[in-house]
C-alpha cells in the first residue's frame, strides 16, 4: 500500500466569521476555501486566551499558535507564567533579576529596562516593566533608565504617547525610573537580519546616537511632525540632559530585557552581549549582566528569569519517532515558527 503525504497548512492570521462587513476573508472570492468548507467536514480551534496559553481575554498571535499546533496542547506562555509570578509576590525574589540589582550595587553601575511599550502582550507588556519599577524600589535602586521599543504594529499605529503617558504616571507614584531612548521596534526587533536596523538600535543605547530631546511626550511629537508614518518605524531618539545622553549602556551595567518572546529579541541581544558577534562593526565591547526574561536562544549562555516549560512528544516528535520523514516550509520571516516555536521553544 503506498504512503500518503499529509500537508499541514498553517494560514498565519486567518480568522473566521460569517460577517461580511470588514471582513477581507469573506469578501474575497476564495473559491478552494469555500468549496472545502461546503464540501469537507470542519471545525474551528480557538487562537486567543487559555487556547494558547496566554492570559484570558488576551490576543492570540503567531508563536503562541504555532506552539500549540506543534504541541498538540496548551503550553503555558512565558506571558502567564510572569503575570502568576507577580500576582503571587514570587517575581520579587527570582535569583535572576537580583542578579542585576546585586551587580548594579557591587560596581556603583546603573540598571537599565529595555523593551517594548504595548500592553498586547504579543512580544512583552508594560505591565512587566512597572513590576520590575517595583523590584527597583523595593531593592532602594534609583539609578534605573527604561528604553523603549516603540510598537505600532500590534496596538494603534500612533498610540506611543498614552503607553508613555501611563509609564510617567507610574515612575512618579513609585519615585523611580527615566527614559532614556526611544526607537520603533522596526530597528530594536528585526529579526530577518536586517542587520543595517539593528546596528541603528545599537548605536542608540550604547553610543547616544539619535535625534536629541529632552522630553519624551514631545520627542513623539517631533518625531511625526519629520514624516515618522507610525510609532513602528520611528527612528532613535536620545533623551538628553544639558545636552548629553541621560543614560547610555555601558561596562558593568545591568540591563533587563523584559520582552518574552524570543524570535524578535536574538539580533539586538547578540549585538549587546556576544563576543563572537560579526554582523556590524561595534567600536566597544560591552562587560554586562544581561537578564533575558525568558530564554531568547540557548547559544547566548546568558541568565533567564523565567525558563520555558519542557514539552515532550510533540508533532515532530512522534514524526520522527515513527520513521516518516517532514519537510517544513516557511519565508524568512516566518523560519522560526516552523521550527523553534513548532517544536515547543527546542533549537534543532
């Protein structure tokens, strides 16, 4: 008898609902889509919330779904597991991030938060920033300066100033924090090996390079009135007190990387923290504790607050485990998807 092949086809983003209005799915004419839906029995999987591991009444997204398709399960993500660690008080006391404080206070050194400003959770929330405000405070650390990735892509295209407005309010109420640079994660969180972005991000927390303000809200401003289309392309910006960067990275600081999905944090992590790095040219190379939120890639060796949940037996698994061969096609863009996260957060 011969083999048949099976074809999984994952339609990134493809949503269902028999409402018409608005909606490019239905109002396209899909004559294969709609002749196997009238044809072929069907059912429908839940892409957002507990579905996919994520906190209820949150957005699903791309790796979270291709986590729980390529485990056949709910995965729990880094996202939830943080929200329960803050929630229980257990966050406050992870060894990781004390890491950093008890590094900042040996060398006099200064702590610096990066990553991006969006409460969607797709890639990180500004909720675990204010949590490690927190940490700060409790651990009587003034010194600390936020670098913000601006989103644009996965909330309003220009809403940067309300996720800065809420960061000032909350940096006020605990008496500690200061931004220091902004740049549209267009730059911060290439992952396709646009290099040339990446190097701008580098060259704006290590070096100051950038347009100078000395205020936020109006950097954002200024930024759309010089033709910036959304808050995700906008380019580096350097806070500036008496005309000098408020804060750069430098030797024997602490940064923490509070993003918890990976696929968007290597470049930039690699470009800050490895010595073997060769994409660009970098004029110093920089002595850290580097904290990653989760764990970004096991080749980095650097220190992870919160290390992902093993899963056994997954798809490619049982594949293998039954001598059938898989073939996995992706773009560029989409390469970490059919391999890192389908194969529950495992590099192969």
């Amino acid at each position: 008898m011969p083999k048949r092949k099976i074809i999984l086809i994952i339609r990134d983003g493809w949503g269902y609902t028999k409402k018409r209005k608005g909606n490019a799915v239905r109002l396209a004419n899909l004559k294969n889509t709609t002749f196997y839906e009238k044809n072929y029995p069907f059912t429908l999987l839940e892409a957002h919330g507990n579905a996919v591991g994520v906190p209820k009444g949150t957005q699903g997204g791309s790796e979270p779904g291709h986590l729980t398709i390529g485990a056949g399960r709910v995965v729990w993500q880094p996202f939830e597991d943080i929200n329960k660690n803050i929630r229980n008080g257990k966050f406050y006391s992870n060894k990781e991030l004390l890491k950093a404080i008890r590094n900042i206070k040996k060398n006099k050194s200064d702590l610096h938060l990066m990553g991006l400003f969006s409460d969607q959770g797709v890639h990180g929330t500004t909720e675990h920033l204010f949590a490690l405000l927190r940490l700060a405070k409790k651990n009587k650390v003034r010194n600390v300066f936020v670098h913000c990735f601006l989103d644009g892509r996965d909330v309003p295209e220009r809403s940067a100033k309300k996720f800065i407005r809420k960061f000032n309010s909350v940096s006020k109420k605990l008496g500690v924090g200061k931004i220091a640079s902004i740049v549209g994660r267009y730059y911060a969180m290439d992952r396709d090996r646009n290099y040339n972005r990446t190097k701008k991000a580098y060259d704006l927390l290590t070096n100051g390079k950038g347009v100078k303000e000395t205020n936020p809200l109006k950097a954002i401003d200024n930024a759309y009135k010089r033709g910036g289309p959304t808050d995700y392309y906008v380019n580096p910006i350097v806070i500036v007190k008496d005309k000098k960067p408020l804060a750069l990275i430098k030797n024997n600081d602490s940064v923490i990387f509070w993003n918890f999905r990976s696929d968007r944090t290597r470049q930039i992590t690699y470009a800050l923290t490895n010595k073997r790095f060769t994409e660009f040219k970098r004029n110093k190379r920089l002595k850290l504790t580097f904290i990653c939120m989760s764990q970004y890639d096991k080749n980095l060796s650097l220190p992870v607050a919160f290390l992902p949940i093993k899963v056994n037996n997954n798809l490619g698994q049982i594949i293998s485990k039954n001598n059938l061969r898989q073939l996995r096609v992706a773009e560029t863009e989409k390469y970490a998807h059919v391999t890192f996260f389908f194969n529950s957060q495992v590099e192969t």
